[in-house]
C-alpha cells in the first residue's frame, strides 16, 4: 500500500510486537525483557487500556513497541539544513546535544527577524522541530528564553506584592 504509515525502522504499525499487562510499567517492562533493549531504546504506543471483569480484577494495558532509529537524533538537525534553504534569511545555528534535548542557537544578521512578534517565527519553528524529531528540540536566539524567563519572574513578584499589600 503506497499510504502506509511506517515507523522509524520501517516496520508498519499493525506489525509491530504487543505486550500486555496489569499497568503501563508491567507492559514496558515485558517490552524491555523480550527486546532486550532498556527503555531509552525504543518507543512504545498504548494500544488498549482495558478493564477486566468489570474491574474487579484489574485493569490490563497492551502497548506496542519497536527499536528507536539510531538516526534518529540527526532528524532535526537533516530537517532545519533543508527547511533554511528555502527562506531568503541569513541565519547559522549551533547544535548541542545533551542527555534526551537538542538546543538548537540561532545567530546570524537575519536573526532579529526570528524575534519579532514576541518571538513568533522562533517559536513556530521549534514547534515544527519537535513535531519532526522523537527527541525534545529547543531553540533560542540572542538569549531569548533567558530574556523571557527573567520578564515572568518579575511579573509574579509583582502581582505576589500587589496581592501581599
């Protein structure tokens, strides 16, 4: 079928192993034992969250699991390479990788374009990245997040002042 939606590793969803159990950490550590993966490795869909006998004997839980891409951590980088080729803006970025999140940095002379609107466009374009890669994205650009968070701080020291008079 030329629709099909296949996973990472190419394996089409309804092929994918089950593996069941009384909750969501009983059928991940069956996938776990019978992959022989730990669970950082693979990802997992629920596919039934089902009560027995009325409840009265419990609950079970089926899930699906299959192998992470090992590409999978350049996904977002392959992504933005080719979605900045076609915008006319002068931009370079960084990549970091730390643990389970890529920051991703933009500089360039076109940056500030990124910023306008309250960052708008940078924060559309996390969004995008995050939707394109299973690892979490986070983007910034001339210290925005910083710039943001300190501007959230002192708006709720303020209203925690006005409300303590």
């Amino acid at each position: 079928m030329e629709n099909e939606i296949k996973p990472e590793n190419g394996q089409p969803a309804d092929e994918r192993p089950e593996y069941n159990g009384r909750n969501l950490e009983e059928a991940i550590s069956l996938a776990e034992h019978r992959l022989k993966l730990p669970r950082e490795k693979f990802n997992y869909e629920i596919v039934t969250e089902k009560t027995r006998l009325f409840g009265l004997k419990g609950k079970e839980i089926v899930i699906r699991a299959w192998a992470k891409d090992e590409d999978a951590d350049d996904s977002a980088e392959r992504f933005l390479a080719r979605f900045l080729t076609h915008f006319p803006l002068e931009l370079s970025y960084q990549v970091k990788k730390r643990q389970d999140i890529i920051f991703i940095v933009f500089d360039g002379p076109d940056k500030t374009i990124l910023l306008r609107n309250d960052g708008s466009l940078l924060l559309a374009i996390q969004h995008v990245l995050n939707k394109v890669s299973p690892i979490k994205v986070q983007v910034d650009c001339e210290s925005y997040r910083k710039r943001k968070e300190k501007k959230l701080r002192e708006y709720a020291q303020r209203v925690a002042q006005q409300v303590s008079d």
